[in-house]
C-alpha cells in the first residue's frame, strides 16, 4: 500500500532543554499559577505554563487602583503580589500537570544575589521545567533604574542565576523601555542565558479628567495588550539578528495569526498574556487553531517558517 | 414598567437576556464575566454583572449602562452572539433566619435571584435606596416574583435624602442584630456605612463588592481587597461576597 505524505502540520518546537508540543505558553502574571484556568480548556495541552512572578518571600504587591483600561490595552502595576517560592512549591506546583507540560517560573528579586537564592531554590525541585527571569525590579543601588535597563547588572542577574539553576534552562525576560533592545539582549546572551523573553510591559500612564487623579495609586504601570503587539514584533525581530539564542515572542499576541507573524519574525515560541483576560478559554483555542492555520498557509513545521521574513 | 428597557437619558438600566447556560451549580450572589463581539480588541476586559435570575428559560442580567461596555451590551441586537463565562465567585449565604436585603441602586441584581430561591422566603425583607426613578429598577419584579416577603423602597432624590435612608438602614440592621442576617449589594460608600452599623449592632452581615474586573478568575490579581488580617484577597475568585468583619473597606 502506498504510504501517503503527511499533510498535518507539525506545531512541535524544540527549545533548549525542554520539548513542547507546541510552541503557545502562557505569560506571567496573566495566567495566575495555572490552577485558575483549569476549568476553560486542559493545561495539558499547552506548550508551557509560565507562573506568576515568584519572589522568596511573600508579597502583598501595591495598593490600589491597580489595574486600568486602555484602548486595546491595560496597564498594571499589581506590584508582584505573589505567595512566595515556598507556597508555590508545596501547594501549587504538584496540582499542575508538570510532567506533560513544562512550567516555567518566573522569578523576581532585588539583587543578584536573593536571584541567586531564588534560582537554587526552584531548580532543586525536578518537577520545575525553567526559569524565566524578570528584570524590572527598580534596583535602589543603581538610582531607581531596573536591572533590566542595564546591560551590566542584567548580565550579572543571569550569571547568578544559571550558576544557580544547575541544567535547568534559564530564559531572560527583557524589558522594552531601554533605547536599544539589542544591547541588553547581547549582554544577558553572553552571560549565559539560554533563551531570551521578549518582551515585558511599557511604562504607560492614564489620568481620570473627572478625579483629576492618576487611574493607578502607583501613577505609573506596565502597559499591555493588542496596543503594544507592534513594539513587541519590532522587539523580537531586532534581538532575534542580534543574539543565536531562541527567542520567546510575547506581547498583544491574541490568535494564532499573532502566533506565526512572530515566527516569521524570528521567534522560537511565544507567551500569551493580556488575551487571556479578553477570553478565558484564548490561550486554549490558539493552541487548537495554530496547526489548522499553518496548514492553512502550507507550513509543515515551525521550523520552516522561523525568521524568513523578507526584508 | 417592570424589568424592561427603561431610558432615563443620564444613564439607563436594561435587562439582557441570555439563553439558558445549562448551569447546574450556580448561588445568588454569584457573577459572570460578558462581553459582546463590539468590544474588539478595544475594550479588553470582560465586564462583571451579578446573575440576577436564572431559570430553565434563560439567564437575567439587570445591568445600568454607565460607561463603554455597558453602552454596548445596551445597544445588542436580539440574537447577538455574546461571551459569557461563569458562574463566578461565591454566593451569598442562605440561612433558615429572618434575613435583611439591603440593595443600593443597581445593587438590587442579585436579590431577585436570591429570594426566589430562598426556603423560607415568609423571612425575607428587602429594603431597596435608588436614585433614578423606582420603575427603572426590576423592584416589581422582586414583589411579584417572592409575594411573601416584605419590601420597601426610599427614593435618594437629593444627597440631602441620604441621612433619611441610612436612618432607616441603621434601625433595620438593630432589628436584625440578634438572630438575623444581614446582605448588602450597591455602591462601595453604602457598603461601608452597612459594614459599620453591622458592628455596632453585633449583627452577622455579608457585602457584595464591585471591584474593577481583569479577568474575573483569580488570576491577575487587579481586584483585590485587604481582609482583616492584612492580606490582599482576590474579590472575584474570594469574593465578590464577604463576611463584612473579615474585610477592610
Ligand atoms: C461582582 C460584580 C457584580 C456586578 N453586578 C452588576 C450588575 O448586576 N449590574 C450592573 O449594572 N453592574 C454590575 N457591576 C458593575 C459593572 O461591572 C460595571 O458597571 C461595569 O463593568 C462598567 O463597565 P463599563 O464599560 O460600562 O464602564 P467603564 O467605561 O469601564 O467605566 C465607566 C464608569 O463606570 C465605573 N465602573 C467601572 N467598573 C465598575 C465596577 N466594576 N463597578 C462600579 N463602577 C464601575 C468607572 O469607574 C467609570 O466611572 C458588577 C460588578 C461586579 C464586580
Ligand atoms: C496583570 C499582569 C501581571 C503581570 N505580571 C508579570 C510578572 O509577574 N512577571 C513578569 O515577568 N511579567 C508580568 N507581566 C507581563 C506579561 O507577562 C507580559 O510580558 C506582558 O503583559 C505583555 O504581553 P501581553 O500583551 O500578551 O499581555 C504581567 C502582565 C499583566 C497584564
Ligand atoms: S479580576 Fe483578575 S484577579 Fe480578580
């Protein structure tokens, strides 16, 4: 009998360190530690699953108004309420589905050596599948400028961290309010981080004219959202010509055509934030419409489409 | 005119009307997230209406139409397709004791649903503060739906009125102090003032709060409150309706 040639699209992407069954994860702090989502489709099918930002201890976050809309956006500035690293491992981490579907923890803290700290503490536990580390802490040592803002110190974080993580991979979440991207990507690359996250919110503001008062009792927050999807794009497609790490696309993804122009653009994967909060059930339903729209367009794997944008 | 679409010019209240979601676990006091395909990509959050009846012919929701998501769920067409995810939260408690429902404006939503599930609605009293006229509010409806109990309702035409009806509130409450229980829904400064005369009178009482919504499921962490004991909770997952000792208001 003549065997027939496949004409199902593969959506499986292999990242260093971890093999996804797709490339769709969700993004920190959008997707609470997983469990939330539980009932709107099954966490098992996801690429990965991508924590609310742990610290060491537990933290109460900013006070509020905290969370404001924008048009096609919002800003936030929860101020990483979380339960701490503890919490996380004895209650959370066993009800994920973490030997089918990698979780990611994404790890906050002040300086590099509480990273450090953090890092040691989440890689001892196997079920742990990366870590992803955020560097916008405002660093007081440096003036009030987050880590991320420098290439210096956001190398430093990442040395600390994977001579913490032992062989778990280690991915770095940039922040796009710097004037060159490229700079802290290179530097955190050479430190030696294994993946790269691209990107986190932009600083935005929005005042209420009736009140006369800020939306947000932090006056500033993180915008995100549809709105910051161009910036993000712009983001991917400059850090991924300039470092050979994969990179992870994340910001105003909201369907699976938002998925394959980050590919094109150069990403190895991607996050999904915001878009969850519009639907609960969308990080589910692009994982389900990924593969039909690939087939769609005749991409057979990711692969094949990963950074052959013409320009 | 009883539980219809009634335009008042400033704002409006308008019932929607949705098909049976098939839910068969749900409590009064508990919420849905919705969303009408006109949001887009332009208004991100779904917006949180208290379920305010579900029966076998479809689900209710009392809603006053005061900003961008509201005046577009107001302008749907019969047979608009919407987004609708819940039930969310937790419920108000139902006990088998003389039970007070305080509602202010809109805050009457959940009521009509929890007295017409109560066992022992002879029990219930319902005292209703608006300030647009009382035909505008589903207040008829309640009456004719739970016939055994007892209803009244204050008119708030100037602020000057407010004192009058928080009189009324506080003496309700005193009534309810020793063996009763108390519930509130409506605007966060009514809350407050029930939450106060609820502890000078010892009575049990539980508040339903209208926090800004993200993502109504506990995951963004953008609705929370304080509980008594420092913490931030999560008003949408924890919530929406608390014990009114165990909060900061
Ligand atoms: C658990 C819960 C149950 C609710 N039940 C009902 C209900 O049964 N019927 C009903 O009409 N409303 C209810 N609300 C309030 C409703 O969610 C808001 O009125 C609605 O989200 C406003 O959206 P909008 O787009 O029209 O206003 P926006 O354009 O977003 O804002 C316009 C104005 O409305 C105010 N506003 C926005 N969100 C809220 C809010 N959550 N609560 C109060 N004011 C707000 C804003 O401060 C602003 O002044 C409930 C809220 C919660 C959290
Ligand atoms: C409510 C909220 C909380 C967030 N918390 C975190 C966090 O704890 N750690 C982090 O690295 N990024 C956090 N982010 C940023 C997102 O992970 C993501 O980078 C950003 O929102 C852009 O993607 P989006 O437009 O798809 O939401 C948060 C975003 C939002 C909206
Ligand atoms: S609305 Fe997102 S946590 Fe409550």
């Amino acid at each position: 009998m003549a065997s027939k040639t496949p004409t199902i699209s593969d959506p499986r992407v292999s990242l260093p360190g971890l093999d996804l069954k797709n490339p769709i994860m969700t993004a920190s702090g959008t997707f609470g530690y997983g469990l939330e989502y539980a009932s709107f489709g099954k966490l098992e099918d996801l690429g990965a699953i991508v924590v609310k930002g742990l610290s060491l201890k537990p933290r109460a976050g900013n006070t509020m108004p905290r969370i404001a809309e924008t048009p096609c956006g919002m800003l936030n500035a929860i101020g990483l309420q979380n339960i701490g690293v503890e919490r996380f491992l004895e209650e959370k981490l066993p009800a994920l589905p973490h030997d089918t579907t990698p979780v990611i923890a994404n790890l906050y803290a002040c300086d590099a050596a509480e990273f450090g700290e953090l890092a040691a503490a989440l890689a001892a536990d196997e079920r742990m599948g990366a870590l992803e580390v955020n560097v916008s802490c405002p660093n007081v040592a440096a003036g009030g400028q987050a880590f991320g803002q420098d290439p210096k110190q956001a190398a430093a974080v990442t040395r600390a961290v994977k001579d913490a993580a032992g062989d778990k991979p280690v991915m770095v979440k940039l922040s796009p309010n710097v004037a060159d991207i490229t700079t802290v990507a290179k530097a955190v690359a050479d430190a030696g981080a294994d993946m790269l996250t691209c990107i986190n919110t932009l600083l935005g503001m929005a005042v209420d004219l009736k009140t006369r008062r800020p939306r947000l009792a932090n006056v500033v927050g993180g915008l995100s959202g549809p709105a910051i999807k161009p910036v993000a794009l712009r983001c991917v497609w400059q850090v991924c010509q300039a470092v050979d790490i994969p990179v992870i696309g994340v910001g105003g993804i909201s369907n699976a055509t938002d998925v394959l122009e980050f590919i094109l653009a150069g990403a190895h994967a991607v996050q999904i934030g915001t878009a969850n909060f519009m639907r609960p059930d969308t990080v589910f339903s692009i994982v389900n419409e990924l593969p039909i729209l690939m087939n769609g367009y005749g991409v057979m794997t990711l692969d094949d489409l990963r950074g052959t944008l013409e320009t | 005119m009883p539980f219809g679409q009634t335009s008042t010019g400033v704002t409006h209240c308008f019932a929607l009307r949705l098909e049976d979601p098939g839910w068969s676990h749900w409590r009064p006091g508990q919420f849905v997230m919705v969303r009408h395909p006109s949001f887009g990509l332009e208004l991100i959050w779904g917006r949180a209406f208290s379920i305010s009846r579900l029966v076998s012919s479809g689900l209710s929701l009392f809603i006053q139409a005061q900003g961008r998501g509201s005046e577009r769920l107001s302008a749907a067409n019969p047979g608009d397709k919407v987004t609708v995810w819940g039930p969310l939260g937790n419920g108000f408690a139902i006990q088998d004791k003389r039970t007070l429902m305080l509602a202010g404006g809109v805050g009457i939503a959940p009521f009509l649903a929890y007295a017409e599930n109560h066992p022992t609605p002879h029990k219930l009293e319902l005292i209703f503060g608006h300030r647009l006229p009382l035909e505008t509010y589903p207040f008829d409806n309640a009456k004719t739906l739970v016939p055994e109990m007892t209803v009244s309702s204050f008119h708030e035409r100037s602020p000057e009125d407010l004192p009058v009806f928080l009189e009324m509130v506080d003496e309700a409450i005193m009534n309810h102090a020793t063996s009763g229980l108390v519930l509130a829904c409506g605007p966060t400064p009514f809350l407050r003032a029930v939450k106060q005369m609820a502890a000078k009178h010892g009575a049990m009482a539980q508040l339903s709060l209208e926090n800004k919504m993200g993502c109504g499921v506990g995951a963004c962490l953008g609705c929370v409150i304080k509980d008594t004991k420092g913490e931030n909770v999560q008003v949408c997952s924890k919530g929406p309706v608390f014990w009114s000792h165990k909060i900061e208001l």
